[in-house]
C-alpha cells in the first residue's frame, strides 16, 4: 500500500487541520486519528474474552458431528471426571429460554441437530484448557437422518420467498422482461455462481456473563463481542424472562464483524445459561472452526442475468435471477437481486429471489449482503454486453444512468456515479485502453484492466444520545455506539465537537454499553450517520438551550425524512496478471472512487474504502468455502484454507479516492455510510479485468489457479 498515496478528499489525508499540527483538528472531515488507537496498541484496549471476574470459569462448546438428526444418547462421565470440571449443559438439565425470534439463539433446548456444528453441548470448568478437555470427551450418540447440503437451480425445495433480508420485496417486475429481451438488438444471458463466503473477523466470538441473584432478583452482565450491545441486551432479557433494566451488555472493543456479529450469537446465550447454572461468571471464546457454523456465512447464490439493449447500446430489459440457500433453522435470502432494482434504466426489469431451506449452517449478513453478490453478476453482465456491443464498458453505464430510481421512481438524493466513473477513468488512465482481449502479454503473463460500479444504500435508524456540559468546560457525550474497528468513537467526538464548537479533546465519549443511551447496531453502514444524528442534536440542543444536559431521540426526525432514493455509488477500476503458466491471477493495480455524501474523517473513511476493496479482491481471488456433501460440514474452516487476502496480496498501487458530495436529503451530519460500499462492484472489476487480459470469461468465483489455469 502507498501511504504517501494522497487520498482526493477535498483536504487530504489530514484535513485541514494538517499533518503538522499547525492548526486544531477540531472540523469534521479532519483525520482524526482514532481516540483508541494507543490503548489498542499496547494492548490496554480490553476485548470481549478478556474480561475476567473473580471465579471466571470457562465454557467450551461441543458441536454436531452429524449433519441432521436427534441426540440419543449423552454420556458425560468421563468429562465430568476431570479436575476442574463444572458442569456439562445438555438439552437435558440447561436452562429452559423462552423461544427466541431468531432460531439460531435457541440452544440446548431439545434433542434435534439441523445442522453440523450446531452446539449440542457446553463443557464448563475451571479452566479453559479442561473445558476444551472436557468439550472432546463428551460422548453424544445420534440417530442420524439424510441430509441435503447441495444447492442447484432445479433444487425440488426452490420457492419464492416474500422478503429477501433487508425486507426487500422478494420479486419485482416491471415491463414485460420477455417481449424486450426478444426484441433486443442485443442480448446476454449467462449465469456466475459464488460460493460460500465467510466472515472471519479478526477477533473470534466470544462472551463473558455473570448471572447473579440478589434480593431485586437476577441480574445478568455480559461482555459480548458484538456490533450492538442493544439488540443483545433486549435479546437477552427476551431469552431469560428479565426486564431490560435487569441486563447490561458491553461491547466497548470489538474486533471486526463485518456482519457476524450484527446479530446476538449462540456463544452469549451459552455462556448467559453456564453462569446461571453454575453460580459462577462465565466465558465462552469461540474457536475460529467454530465460526462459519454458527455465526454465519455469506450464502452461496446462482445467478442469471439476462440483458437486452438496444443498438445504441440503451437497456431495454434487465432481469436478474437469483438461487440461494438458507437452513431450516431459520429463512435468511441473500438480496443479490436487489441492486439491479436501482442501478440502470430500462424499458423493463424482473428480479427475482428463490430460496431452498437445505441441512446447512444458517446464512447471515456478510458485508454488503445483497450488494456484494449481486454486483458482481449485474456489473459483470455489464461488461459483457458492452464486449457484445463493441462499446467501451464506461460509456455503457454512462448511456444508461436513470433520471429516477427505476423501481420505485423516487428521485435519488444524490447519484454521482457518472462522476465516479469519469473520475475513476481519468486517475487510472482508461483512456488508453486498448479494448481488444488478451494482446498484452509481458513474458508469461496475460495482462488486462476492467471496471465495475458500485453502490450501497444509505440507511438509517433511530438513535438516542446524551450530551452533558462538565463544571471544568469539557463535555460528556453518551450513546451505545460500537466502534468495531471502523473508529466510530472518533468520528462521533469529532460530531459532537463540531456541533459543540469546540476541539474533539474537549469532548468525552462513551460508547459500547447497553446502560448508555440506546443506539442502533453497527451494520448496514447505518451506524456513524444514526448515532451522528443524534449526537449532532443533542449536543446542539445543549448549545442553544443553556441547560447542563440534552438527552435526543431521533425517531421521528427520521420517520419524517422525505421521500428520496438515497444510495451512496462508486467505481471500481482493477489491473490483473494472469500467469499462463501457473493460472495465478494477481492485482497490479486497485483503484475506487466513490461519492459518499460528506466524508467525516479522511483518514478512517480512506481504511474503510481500502478494507472494503480489500475484500473485494479476497472474493474475487481467494476466498471461498466448500461444503462437503458427506458431511454436510464447511471443509475450509481456519485462516489458512479460507485465505482471507495478506499485505502480500493488495497491490503496489492501490488507491481510494472520494468526490465532495453535498446532499441535503440525508441528515444534519451528511455521511451516506462507507463501511461496505469498497466491497461493492471489486470482484466485478477484477473478473471484468481477466477477461481483458485472457479473453476467456470466467463466471464462478474466486479465480483461483484450479479454475484458471
Ligand atoms: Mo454489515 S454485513 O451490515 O454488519
């Protein structure tokens, strides 16, 4: 990576405020570097497994070794005779929960397996070593049923679900998609599969609750790993019948998530049911080979893309066909086709999502669900037809900018993606592109560029926050935010001290604990601009108000928001090698450029892109997931099979550029969300790339050497 490399935000890198210090960093936008960054350095930043109360015990889970059936048998003699064994939760003596909305947090309730890897057992002992002991000498017998783990597009349990996640409609249709393909001047209709993915955060799951009963009743405190201490503390109290005053969840470091940890997770619940039956805190860190079972996974999707257009090159019908699977546990559809539904014009459009509920590990969010996979066809799709046009990739997607979302017919806030795209064209030297396949070849390797548009929506959700004025001038922020690596504590000192007119070291932030103010998750990108909302408000109103304190709740300033389509867009452009020998695809160059409404902090915001583009690159080069079919269990299950990209892998010249965007539709703060828009259209530009350099297309991710070569 360049760190020289100047990112195009208006200021730069630093802000205004400068890399030197001659001026205060005090405006948003600046590049605040983040609050925590020391204490995360040398090590006094405290994450979820490391908080350890007096008497902590340890939980270790015992997953399924079968892929569908029913528990007949438990024998936990020889675990429980171990030194310093606890306790053995089963189905059979765990505490009984009240049925969970999400399925997948209803644990050691019944005999029943949907999956391997679900948890059937929780070894619990005085330490972590004889809980892992403990966990692989549990005997578990079960009766074992046929499973299905294999999606296919005549998969006899496909059905078409109303909502895909997101509560995006499942189908649309608009036009008559069939009549216009037949009538086009030119058409595509080609299919591209993705595999499994998963999330794989740095930090692996992990909880630490402490049930304790006194003479008010119970009270339960957990440290949990988690993109909302919110949602898990109402969970919690949901699960165990305990008001939510009686819950405290903190979630004050977390260690990435990227979606896995959006939603409350088995491990807390396990942990949460260990305290309370054993008297003692408990915790419970997740082995990373447990993850992909049981904190989700991008789900595989088969999609069909058909596109018809005119001679010059006008869409006149985009369809796009999505296959998913989801588990029996509970219904998760990946919203692949949903982006379609906002990208281009068309005289008509169809999307359609199926669904199959098959033996596997429940699907969940993975940065930019929807989004991620369902670009990759669209904007691949793209590329091949203006390959079947004759027409340079870029002046396609120009040609076909809508004046209105084309599914809703809302106006958008703001759309800048044909700037993103000249922009983008421009940095990276499009104009010298030679359109013509696998010509440019440097001794073994094949050479080639390609471009992909991204975008992402800008969602929003109601907040609370507090800001208090203190006797010695400074000012007490409070929100139940959760910075999960992204520096949201920074960004939210920086609002607040612009809303405040002071410097950020004037202000005092707490964030990451159920007892602060209520505040929405860390997911859909929604974070920063819903808690910068009502950071803004409170700490204005302490401004003008003159009171010591102001406690704000957004909700019906953002139910009053009018009615706009409000998506943040960007392009992606990508240079690949592609060995002849060997098959090894590898980036030489990864430019993004992307309009994103008002960037806060230059030098989080330019992480975020980069991290985002990153994984772009990890989607289309190396990262993927099998499930094996006798055992119906993910194979790649460490950091070693499921190679997540190194240093190694980003190349030289690698760069994330923004456009200044003023959109008044969004909210006081200005931000549209950036944590997933990088990843959006990455794996587009690369495949579309290869093409360039091999001539050859290749539709099923990762191109890895085994497809390639
Ligand atoms: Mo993100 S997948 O919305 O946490």
């Amino acid at each position: 990576m360049n760190d020289h490399e100047v990112p195009a935000g208006p200021e730069g890198p630093q802000g205004p405020g400068g890399p030197d210090g001659s001026a205060p960093l005090t405006v948003l936008g600046a590049g605040v570097p983040r609050l925590e960054g020391w204490d995360k350095t040398e090590g006094s930043a405290r994450y979820a497994a490391e908080w350890t109360p007096p008497g902590c015990a340890y939980g270790r889970p015992v997953p399924a070794t079968v892929a569908r059936g029913r528990i007949t048998g438990i024998d936990a003699t020889d675990a429980l005779a171990m030194e310093g064994a606890l306790a053995v939760l089963t189905h059979e003596n765990a505490p009984r929960i009240t049925e969970p909305d999400d399925a997948t947090l209803d644990v050691l309730q019944d005999e029943w397996v949907p999956h391997r890897g679900w948890h059937v057992a929780l070894a619990v002992a005085e330490t972590p070593e004889t809980a892992q002991a403990m966990a692989e000498a549990v005997r578990i017998e079960y009766a074992e049923e046929p499973h299905d783990v294999r999606i296919h597009d005549d998969h006899p349990g496909l059905y078409q679900p109303d909502e895909a996640n997101g509560g995006a409609a499942g189908a649309t249709s608009r036009g008559d998609v069939e009549s216009e393909l037949a009538a086009a001047h030119h058409t595509v209709d080609v299919l591209y599969a993705i595999p499994p993915l998963h999330n794989h955060p740095m930090e692996p799951h992990a909880a630490t609750a402490e049930w304790t009963e006194g003479p008010e009743g119970a009270r339960l405190v957990a440290h949990d790993s988690s993109q909302g201490a919110t949602p898990v503390r109402d969970t919690l109290a949901a699960l165990f019948s305990l008001d939510t005053a009686r819950v405290t969840v903190v979630s004050e470091h977390v260690g990435g998530g990227f979606g896995n940890k959006g939603t409350p997770r088995p491990h807390v619940v396990l942990a949460a049911m260990a305290s309370r039956h054993t008297g003692r805190p408990v915790k419970v860190v997740l082995p990373r080979r447990h993850l992909p079972f049981v904190t989700g996974h991008r789900a595989p999707t088969l999609q069909r893309v058909r596109l018809g257009a005119d001679a010059e090159g006008r869409l006149t019908a985009v369809d796009h066909d999505v296959v998913t699977h989801t588990s029996t546990v509970k219904e998760f559809v990946e919203q692949a086709a949903v982006p379609a539904r906002t990208m281009y014009a068309s005289t008509a459009s169809r999307t359609r999502h199926r669904v199959a509920a098959l033996d596997v590990p429940t699907p969940s969010w993975m940065r930019a669900p929807g989004e991620a996979p369902g670009m990759y066809a669209l904007e691949a799709a793209m590329d091949e037809l203006a390959v079947e046009l004759g027409m340079d990739p870029i002046e396609l997607r120009l040609r076909n900018e809508p004046d209105v979302e084309p599914q809703t017919g809302k106006p958008f806030s703001s759309r800048r993606l044909a700037d993103c795209l000249r922009e983008g064209a421009r940095l990276f030297g499009w104009a010298d592109r030679d359109p013509r396949p696998g010509v440019r070849r440097s001794g073994d390797l094949l050479i080639g560029t390609g471009v992909a548009a991204s975008t992402y929506p800008a969602l929003l959700a109601p907040s609370t926050a507090t800001a208090e004025a203190r006797d010695d001038g400074t000012f007490h922020v409070r929100i139940n935010a959760t910075d999960i690596g992204t520096g949201a504590r920074t960004v939210l000192a920086q609002v607040a001290a612009e809303a405040l007119g002071v410097g950020p070291q004037a202000v005092r932030i707490d964030i990451g604990n159920s007892d602060l103010p209520d505040a929405p998750l860390a997911g859909g990108s929604s974070g920063t601009a819903s808690w910068g909302w009502a950071v803004h408000a409170a700490c204005t109103e302490l401004r003008t108000s003159g009171s010591s304190v102001a406690t704000v709740d957004t909700t019906a300033d953002v139910q009053a928001r009018e009615d706009y389509a409000r998506h943040a867009f960007g392009a992606v452009f990508a240079e690949v090698q592609a060995d002849t020998v060997t098959g090894e695809v590898r980036t030489r160059r990864l430019l993004g450029v992307f309009a994103a409404g008002r960037i806060l902090n230059a030098r989080l915001a330019r992480s975020q892109f980069l991290g985002g583009m990153t994984m772009g690159l990890g989607m289309a080069l190396t990262e993927h997931s099998s499930i094996d079919r006798a055992t119906g269990g993910f194979v790649e299950t460490d950091l070693a099979s499921y190679h997540v990209p190194s240093c190694a892998d980003v190349p030289e010249q690698f760069e994330a550029h923004w456009l200044a965007e003023e959109d008044p539709h969004l909210t006081p703060v200005g931000g549209k969300g950036i944590g997933e828009i990088g990843i959006v259209g990455t794996a587009a530009a690369f495949t579309n790339a290869l093409h360039h350099a091999t001539g050859v297309r290749h539709r099923t991710l990762p191109h890895t050497p085994d497809r390639v070569g």
